[in-house]
C-alpha cells in the first residue's frame, strides 16, 4: 500500500467496510468478506488530476460532464480539476455553480472547478477572485493563455494572497509562438511548418517568477515541457518563492518525432519536445524538482482533428493513461519510488488546489485505486467521447484495475 499523506509504502491488508477505507486492519478480516489477491499490484489514495479539460458547457459533441468524469474514474483519478476554457469560460461564479450541481447529482468523480483569472481567460480585466473563493475555490487560471499583461498577473497574485490562493499559469510567450504548430527543428522543417521553440516557455516561465516577487501569491506552472523551465522554477522555489509546477505523461513518454507518424494526435500545446528534452524531463522529475503530474486531458471531436496539423486544435486526451504512462516512464524506466510516483498524482496536486491530501489511513469515505503495474494491455480508447490520444492502439504496461470513490466501485 503506497500513502504518500504518511510516507508509508507497506504490505498488508485493506478493508473495504461500510463505504470507508481501514488501513491498518483490526484484527482478523470479517470471514464473509469478498477477498482480492493483490499481491504486486498498488494501492493507493484516489488519484488528482489538477488539469483537466470537461468541455462542460457548450462542446458536448468532444466530452460531456458524465463522459469526462466516468474516463476519469477509469484512469482511477477521483478529484477532477477543471480547467475554465469552455464555452462560455467559466469567469462566472453562477456558471461554475450550475456546473458543480451537475457534477453532484451524477455522483462520479469529484470536480474542482479552477475558473479563469480574467474575464473570458483573454487578459485585462479580473474575474471577482474573492467570489469564487467564497464558494471554495482557490486556484486560477486563463488556461491555454498567459494571464496578461503584466499588471494583472501582479494584481491577480496579491489578491489571491489574501485567501492562499494560486494561479495556475499556462506559460507561453505569444510573441515567441504565435502560429507555431509543433517544436520548432527538425521535425518542423521536414513537415513544413512553423515551430514552437522552448524559449517561448521558459520565457513566461522568468517573467512569472519575476512578476510573483512581492505579491505574497502563490504560482503554479502548468504542463511544463522543456528542461529550462523546470530549472527556472526549481530555482525561484530554493529561494523561498512559493512556486510549483507539473508535467503531463506525454511530455515524459513522447518526443516530437510522434507528431511526424502520428499526425494531430501527437498536436498539442506545448508540443512534444526533441528526446534531448524529454530525457532530461524525466531526469529532473526523478530528481525531485516537479511537483506533480497532469494529464491535460483535452478532448476533440475526430472531425476536428481530421483538419491537418495546420489547421487541427491543440489538445490529446489522458485520463485513462494517466497512470500507466506515468508509472512506466517514472518508475520503471527512471527508478523512482513508487511512492514518489504515488505522490505527485494525489497529495502535491492536492496541495496545489487547496485540498485535504488524500490519506488512506483515515476512516473517511473510501477512495482508492488498485494499480497492477505489471498489467499490459492496448488503449483502444474507453469512456472519453473522444479518441485523440497519441497513445491509441499502444500497447501499455500497468493498468487500472478498480477505482473505489466514496465507498463505491468502479471497474
């Protein structure tokens, strides 16, 4: 059993009772109950996800609330954080609410709406910050943006300041990237389009750190894809600046090469970088400078991701295959410790958003995931609407095996 919230990785039995979890067990296992072997496999607190793309409301033809939130508990992910680029954006406190009492009344996975930081995500004007928090809600974003200019992300930063708030920034220097398509070298000139280069990144990266000086916020840096921008938060966090960050299982696993045989379902932003990048990547999540892992499930219908790389949106789905590529690029191919693993997918994005840091060892409501790391299996797609995954047809190691959210099953 793998508790990151105790720092304990031991062997021994879970009982599932009445809706709860106990861990350990006292005394013998009741002689009527259902027994599992689960010798190898993981188990481990509910998993949070802190980027994810619902596409609820208005693009019910690429993901619904139940279709999202069902992929969700596939991948075994429990806390769904949901990025507010829909249409509308979530910059309204009564949208985010109707949204939350859908959420409810499917009873799936739980939702953390993360709303954006400016009206409509699109810079300038702020979005009634201290509303949002009185329903709860710490963490921001303009997701798929920066949060710009200049003057509102210091603005945003201090306002948060006041409840322990975060913004969750999506670094990107439009100046630098504005019509890029994939990574900028090789892979861009033998597909004749223009590229993204990491400078792009890792300058949003420095401008952020810069601008959070100061402010008393907090900064979390979302899906990080090259080398340079982890060491630039790495750094600003050992001086005492309260900044974190995460990276997504693509960007572990992928190098641009996939974009050049798989077309748009490797198109994403940012996109996949050189295998010089990927490597070092992993290198420094082992190495303990990333915080968390994300999937930045983002959803399209195959109509639009039929339109060419030019044309086609950013985006590829994850939750599924959050964990099995995860553990596969982290532990078994980098070494880390299953429960470092463990952690960056439940208690450091739950710090992040603001929640209690799953624990097994409480007697609240159960939530869990039994992971057989040595399971192989093909991703052929599963409850998502949306097949545009760079992993489709693959075949994989580690798979899901039974999520339990607030004592109930799911297979």
């Amino acid at each position: 059993m793998l508790n990151p919230a105790r720092g304990t990785d031991v062997q021994g039995d879970v009982l599932l009772r009445g809706g709860r979890v106990e861990w350990p067990v006292r005394g013998a296992l009741p002689e009527d109950c259902r027994r599992l072997d689960c010798r190898g496999f993981w188990v481990l607190p509910g998993l949070v996800d802190m980027h994810v793309h619902l596409r609820t409301p208005g693009m019910p033809e690429a993901e619904t609330l139940e279709t999202g939130l069902r992929a969700a508990l596939a991948g075994g992910v429990v806390v769904v954080g949901m990025m507010p680029n829909t249409n509308p954006p979530l910059d309204d406190p009564a949208l985010v609410e109707s949204v939350l009492r859908r959420a409810d009344d499917l009873g799936l996975a739980e939702v953390v709406p993360i709303p954006c930081v400016t009206r409509g995500g699109r810079g300038g004007r702020l979005t009634d910050l201290e509303a949002f928090h009185s329903m709860g809600i710490r963490a921001f974003s303009d997701d798929g943006r920066p949060v710009l200019p200049d003057e509102a992300f210091r603005e945003a930063c201090r306002r948060v300041s006041r409840f322990d708030g975060v913004i969750v920034e999506h670094p990107e220097n439009p100046d630098l990237s504005g019509g890029g398509v994939v990574n900028s070298g090789p892979v861009a000139d033998l597909l004749g389009l223009p590229g993204i280069p990491e400078e792009s990144e890792w300058r949003d990266v420095a401008r952020c750190v810069s601008l959070l000086e100061g402010t008393g916020g907090r900064l979390h840096l979302t899906h990080l894809s090259c080398p340079e921008s982890v060491r630039i938060a790495a750094s600003a966090a050992a001086r005492g600046l309260p900044v974190t960050c995460d990276v997504t299982p693509h960007h572990l696993a992928l190098n641009h090469d996939a974009a050049a045989v798989m077309g748009t379902r490797a198109k994403m932003n940012p996109p996949l970088r050189s295998e010089e990048s990927r490597r070092e990547l992993a290198r420094l999540c082992s190495a303990g400078m990333v915080q968390a892992v994300a999937s930045d499930h983002a959803p399209h219908t195959r109509e639009a991701k039929e339109l060419g790389m030019a044309e086609a949106p950013f985006g590829v789905i994850g939750l599924e295959t959050l964990l099995p590529v995860t553990a596969d690029v982290l532990w078994r191919r980098s070494g880390m410790p299953p429960l470092e693993v463990a952690a960056m997918l439940t208690t450091a994005p739950a710090s992040v958003l603001g929640l209690p840091a799953p624990d097994l060892s409480r007697e609240d409501p159960g939530s869990l995931v039994l992971f057989d790391p040595a399971g192989e299996w093909e991703y052929r797609g599963g409850f998502s609407r949306s097949v545009n995954s760079p992993f489709l047809g693959t075949r994989l190691t580690g798979r899901v095996v039974m999520t339990v959210f607030r004592g109930r099953v799911f297979r």
